[in-house]
C-alpha cells in the first residue's frame, strides 16, 4: 500500500482555468516550497536547464470509467485510445508531470517555464533532467503531434 504524499510545494502563475489546456509554452510560473525544506533544497538546481516536475491534477475529477477508449480532449480528428495512451489530466491519481525549462533558482522558489500546472496546484516532487534518463529515439503516432500542436507554442 502506498503512503500518502504531500505536496512539496505549489505552483504559482496566472492560470487559473483548468480547462483551459493550450499555450503553455511562455507560462512562467513559480514553485513555492514548503518552509519543511529550509533555504538549500533547491542549491544545484541553477546548475540545470530543466527539471521535472510531478503534481496533482487536484482541480479536475478522475474519470469515473477507466474501461473502454476515448478520443483525447474528445477530437473526433483523432484517435480513440486507452487511459494510458493519453496524458490527459483525468486520470487514476491525477499525477501529471512535466519537463519544464529552469528560469531562475532561489532559496525556497524555483520558476519555470512551460509547466503545465494552473495556479495552487500541488507539486509531489522536483528533479533535475539529466539525458542519461532521457530516451533517445522516441517512437510516436503522427496524430500526438496534430494534439500538441498548440499545447506548448509561445
């Protein structure tokens, strides 16, 4: 059985519409920890150019059927899918995480670019992007890139 996590921090910037899921690519937002971590959890991270971020789809409601397939954001220009062929948000733990680009490091405060995270949304954990982790030939159907086309554009 799993623990119960705690959020390390929140996210703070000026999306605050959950459903509101293009555009993310010049968001800035902020990541405010938890005063538990002291002023040297984040020491190192400057050293990085992204870092990724886990957290919790706490503002949208699971799926209430997790059976059967769907189209993503409900595009019937694209494919229906299983739960675990989509990253959509309504999901069995609500977990997202992204790859976010690192815009400036302080003692309790790490901003980002691209986190796809509205305003208030607890962050799980934060860890460096090191390519060693990094796949390096990613396969993909042609229709996530139809699906993502305005996700992150700037």
């Amino acid at each position: 059985m799993l623990d119960s996590l705690v959020a390390v921090g929140h996210v703070r910037n000026h999306r605050t519409d959950p459903g509101d899921s293009d555009g993310w690519g010049d968001v800035v937002s902020r990541i405010e920890l938890d005063e538990r971590f002291g002023d040297q959890a984040l020491t190192g991270l400057e050293e990085f150019s992204h870092a990724l971020v886990l957290f919790h789809f706490d503002q949208l409601a699971e799926r209430s059927d997790y059976t059967g397939v769907r189209r993503p954001r409900g595009r019937d220009d694209l494919p229906a899918v299983g739960l675990f062929a989509d990253r959509g948000p309504r999901r069995p733990n609500r977990i997202g995480v992204t790859a976010a680009e690192i815009v400036s490091v302080g003692a309790r405060v790490l901003e980002v670019r691209g986190l796809d995270a509205v305003d208030g949304t607890p962050v799980i954990d934060i860890k460096p992007v090191m390519r060693e982790f990094e796949p390096v030939n990613i396969r993909q159907p042609e229709w996530v890139a139809r699906l993502m086309s305005e996700y992150f554009v700037r």
